[in-house]
C-alpha cells in the first residue's frame, strides 16, 4: 500500500516526500495517480518500503520523474530495474487512428466520399453482372465440361426445399391475416364476400411473390454473402483461381441458377398456402365452404394475375442472387467485413426487388393486364 | 532425475497437473492425454514439443479453461482450476497472459485498444494513464510507434504476434502461454522473438509455458523442455538430458537433420 507522509528529520518540507509502502502494482494504480497528482513538483518518491513492482508502477514513477521533476530514493536494484525497462519503452503511441478535418468540412467530405463509394459499388455490381452472363455463356457453350450438377443440385435444395417449411408457415398466416382484415373492412358495407376477391388477387399478383423474396433474401442472399466472403477471406477464391477453376462458374453460376429456378417455384407454392389460409379463414369466420371458395377464386382471379406474378419470381431471384454474390466477392480484410457486406446484400436485394416490382406493376398496367 | 515430468517432493510448481485425461468424439473414443503429469517450475523457460496431435494445444486450453477435463487435477499458483466459479477464476486469469497461435488480436479494435482491453476489464484507470501503458506495453514488445492505432488487418504476421504479445502482457503476467509464437515468422523475426521472449522473462520475472515446433527456439531460450507422446508427458529435462533417452520420438526430432542443424548453431 502507497502511503504519502511526514519522515522524520524533514520537518522543513514534510509534504514534498511520498513514500510507497507495500506493492506499488497496477491494482493500485488509480489511488497512486491521484496522490501524486496531489503532490507538488519537484517532490521526493521514497520507494524503500516497496517489496513488490510491476511496469505501472514504475511508469507511474518514472512519468513522476520526466514530467514533474521527482527524485527517487531508496530503490533496490529490481526497482531500478523496472525504471530502466520502462524508460526505454516510452514513445508515445497514438491510440485510435488520426480523423481529418472537423464540422461542416467533414460531414461534406463525408457526403461526398459516400456518393464515390456508391457510385462504386453500382459500377462493380453491373462490372459483375456482366462477368456473370460471361459466366453463363460459357457454361452454355461447354455444358458438359463446365456444367456444375452436383453443385447446382446442392443448392436447390439449401434454397428451394429447405425454405418450404418457413414460407409455407408464413404464407399461411399472411392468407389468414388478409382474410380477416379484408373482412373487417368489407363487411361494412355488407360485401365480405369479395373477401375472395381480395385474397385472390393481392396474393398472386403481388404478395405471394413479395413476400417470397423478401424470405429468399433473407435466408439465402444473406448466406452466398457470407460462404462467398468467408471463402474470400480464407483465401479458399484465391487457390480456385490459381488452379484454374473460375470462382463465377463454380461459386457464382450455380447460386445463380438455383435461386432463379427456385424463386418462381417457390412464390407459386407460397401463393397457394396463401389462398389456403384465407380459405380456411373464410370457412370459419365468413362461413364460406371450401369449394364455394376455390370456384370463386377461379372465377375472380385472372390467369394475367398469375402470369404478372410468376414472371417477376425469375427476375428477383436473378436479383437476390446476383447481389448475394457480388456482396460475399467484396469482403476483404477481417471477419467484420463479412458481417457488414452480408447485412448490405440483403438490404440492397429487398430493395431492389421492391424497385423492380414497382416497374412491373407500371408495365403491367400500361400493356392492359389490370 | 530431471526426467520424470513431476518435481522433487517441496519444491513449488507455478503449474501443477496430475492424472489428466482428455479424450475427443464420439464417446470420448479419442484419447489424447491419458494419466498425464506435468509441474511447471517458477521462472523457468518451459518448451513443450510433440508430434503433430500430441494435443500440446489441448494441455495449453486444458490449463487455461478453455478445454474442461475428463479426469485429473490442474493447478495454477497453486490453486485448483477445475470446475471453479467463474468469479473465483478471474482472478487467476489476472495473473497470466496467453499469445494465441494466429494472435486472436479483435479486429474491431487498434492494436493499442487491444492491449488496454484487458486493462479495462478489471480496473479503472484514467484514460490517460491507460494510453500510456498501452504505449509503453506496444514498445516493450518491438513495435514500432506507428502501429498503435492500426487495424490488426493492416498488419504483417510478426507485427500481430507482437501486438498479441503486447496485450498478453497487459496486466503485467506471471505467467505467460505461448502458443507456438515463431511459426509463420521469418528466420529473422524468428530470433528476434526468441530474444524478446528472454529479455522479457528476465526482466518482468516472467514463467514461460512455451508450446513450439521450432528447434532453433528450444536452444536459445528455453530452460527444460518438455515431450508430450504416448499420450502423455514422456519426459522434461534439458535438451541435454533428452538426447540421453532412447525414446525413438526424441532422437528423431533431435537428431534429425535439422535437429543437429539447431544444435550446432
């Protein structure tokens, strides 16, 4: 324990003295800090009574010594020791590393850096997409040798069958969910029956697909970016590269296909849990039998409705997968990189489906198919 | 004898393992250490060598905790570590410093900020004063000023074993784990290290529990090494009183070619 003291015959100036009694040790490097900040400069630091010394310790001496003009006294030869050591290790170390400029001039130089950096990353994801259809090509030329069936198998089932489970669930709460708003709403003017009309055509013109995507973005954008990228950072791209094998049409491709092929059969199975659920409701609550239902869907929903719907699914798993991979090839550097690039493919996937699902429903409308 | 892996009866052992038994897979039918012994002198430089799979790593996680037994005592500054309070431990940890392997630096955080997490966890120190140990901890470990606010992706292989030495050190060990610190470094860096290692061990009063495959490393710095075969710790001498063994692991991995090249440097 560090104690700061009279010692006697300095009765002249018994402040200027702080004896250390005990382990001057990093456990008691904050109280020992505030004493000495306490004494004036110049004082003397008796480290006689010192038995036990760690580098704090003496950093906090020695830092005694440079900056306020201390004298030791009465250090053993270990003590000693440990001033040297730590002398020799004094150069300043900057902690965080240096931030330009301030206020207004960095928030602009900011700004600006963010735009260069998105225009960046628009070019690199067309720059992609472009080596992507190379890709393609090439496998379509040379199918049997650069075709990957194993692998686009594989991936049909990670993206296809194995999402059945949750997009059913989904789907099927989503059709009760619509029934019964759209009953609550309609009934008020005494017509729940077009209830029917409400699930049938939201449900395969825009939701079954919507939603589907959104669920494949999450579940399967979101993993090609983290295999991709932790292949990246294991080097596992570099090694395919230097054999040979292009990391587009062993990696790539196959992602591709599969989420383009599954997507379309996925939001039909979705659009059907969908009507199942409203169905149901609409039997329970509306007392509606189930084969009046199914008829009456037949004759309210248009075939259009479920062509403009299975006609975008393609497009956004083209999307979805596109931007999974291009996201998962960025990753450079340390394992955060993995984490960020992963949450940016599946926030730019959804809103780019959004996007495109907006320029659908114009071109829809505009051929006719309302 | 200085052979047997145990210490003469009365002389205190910084570490301590009697009877360990760890075993892997399904129903624990791979065995890597089995009635293991081992004590680990204060202030000595300890080597620990062995074949690939000898589970060297596996002792280092066993004593650190990070690896839960299936039989056998482990005691650390002599107090048991097995199945202890998580509280109760931390203060044991306190007291020791591990370099993993790949540096296991936080990429989130600067080499300096490495080095005052530990710091941080248990005491509360002015920033100021922390800043400053974790300069002097960066310097002590032969980094140059310069790396204290990077990114441990922006370093080379030598700089995030120094940087992961220097956050070892942090809270001023008595006992320091290394896991092998000289893979992956240039011959060079390599010696360089090893002198590190030394200097700081006489300096700070340091025991080494240094887990290596490199030959030239066991020469120049350690005290007594130790050979982990057969599951368990075959024998702990001087390199010296190894070769005098006929155990055919030992005379090959000393005598091998480049066992003699370490030799005659």
């Amino acid at each position: 324990m560090a104690t700061r003291g009279y010692r006697a015959g300095d009765e002249h100036h018994p402040d200027r003295i702080y004896r250390c009694v005990g382990s001057l040790t990093i456990a008691r490097a904050a109280t020992t800090e505030r004493e000495l900040d306490l004494m004036p400069d110049g004082m003397t630091i008796d480290l006689s009574g010192v038995d036990r010394m760690d580098t704090v310790g003496a950093w906090l001496v020695y830092r005694a010594v440079r900056d306020r003009g201390a004298k030791v006294e009465g250090a053993s030869h270990e003590v000693h020791g440990l001033l040297e050591q730590v002398r020799q290790a004094d150069k300043p170390v900057r902690v965080v590393p240096e931030e330009e400029g301030i206020g207004f001039k960095r928030t602009v130089s900011e700004l600006g850096e963010y735009v260069v950096e998105a225009g960046q990353v628009f070019y690199g994801l067309l720059n992609f997409f472009g080596a992507t259809l190379l890709g393609f090509w090439n496998v379509f030329k040379r199918p049997q040798q650069r075709f990957r069936l194993n692998a686009v198998v594989q991936r049909f089932d990670l993206v296809g069958v194995r999402a059945l489970g949750i997009i059913g669930l989904m789907s099927f709460l989503i059709g009760i969910v619509i029934g019964q708003q759209g009953a609550v709403q309609l009934r008020q003017f005494g017509a729940e029956i077009y209830t029917i009309n409400l699930i049938g055509r939201i449900t395969v013109r825009e939701l079954g697909t919507l939603m589907t995507a959104i669920m494949v973005a999450g579940r399967s954008g979101s993993a090609f970016a983290a295999q991709l990228g932790t292949m990246k950072l294991t080097e596992e791209i570099d090694a395919m590269r230097t054999i040979g094998v292009s990391p587009i049409e062993a990696l790539v491709i196959p992602r591709m296909i599969a989420a383009v092929i599954m997507m379309p059969l996925l939001s039909f199975y979705s659009m059907i849990v969908t009507i199942i659920g409203g169905g149901i409701y609409c039997w329970i609550d509306l007392g509606i039998p189930p084969l009046t239902f199914v008829q009456r869907i037949q004759e309210v929903t248009p075939i259009t409705d479920l062509w403009v719907g299975l006609v975008k699914a393609p497009v956004f798993g083209f999307v979805i997968g596109l931007v999974g991979c291009f996201q998962g090839m960025l990753v450079e550097g340390d394992a955060e990189q993995v984490g960020l690039k992963t949450t940016a493919a599946v926030v730019q996937a959804i809103f780019l489906v959004i996007v495109i699902d907006a320029i659908f429903a114009v071109f829809f409308s505009s051929v006719g198919w309302i | 004898m200085s052979i047997s892996s145990t210490l003469p009866e009365g002389e205190k052992a910084v570490i301590c393992i009697r009877g360990l038994r760890n075993a892997f897979g399904d129903e624990n039918v791979q065995v890597v250490h089995n009635q293991l012994d081992l004590d680990v002198r204060k202030g000595e430089i300890l080597g620990v060598v062995g074949g690939s799979g000898t589970g060297k790593s596996v002792l280092m996680r066993s004593i650190i905790g990070l690896q839960t037994p299936e039989q056998g005592e482990i005691r650390v500054f002599g107090e048991n570590m097995i199945g202890r309070e998580e509280d109760e431990a931390k203060n044991i940890r306190r007291r020791w410093g591990i370099l993993f392997q790949a540096g296991a630096l936080f990429s989130t955080l600067t080499v300096a900020e490495n080095v005052e997490v530990p710091i941080r966890e248990y005491f509360h120190l002015s920033p100021k004063l922390m800043d400053e140990i974790a300069s002097y901890k960066i310097a002590m470990a032969g980094l140059p000023p310069d790396a204290g606010p990077k990114y441990p992706s922006e370093l080379s292989g030598g700089m995030v074993k120094r940087a992961g030495l220097a956050r070892a050190l942090a809270l001023d060990p008595e006992l320091l784990f290394l896991d092998e610190p000289t893979a992956g470094l240039d011959p060079i860096a390599a010696q360089n290290f090893d002198e590190l290692i030394l200097s700081l061990r006489d300096k700070l009063d340091l025991t080494v529990f240094l887990i290596t495959h490199d030959l030239d490393t066991l020469y120049a710095i350690c005290d007594r090494v130790a050979v982990l075969a057969d599951q368990k710790v075959v024998a702990v001498g001087t390199i010296e009183q190894l070769l005098a063994l006929d155990h055919p692991w030992i005379q090959e991995y000393f005598n091998g070619p480049r066992g003699r090249a370490a030799a005659a440097a």
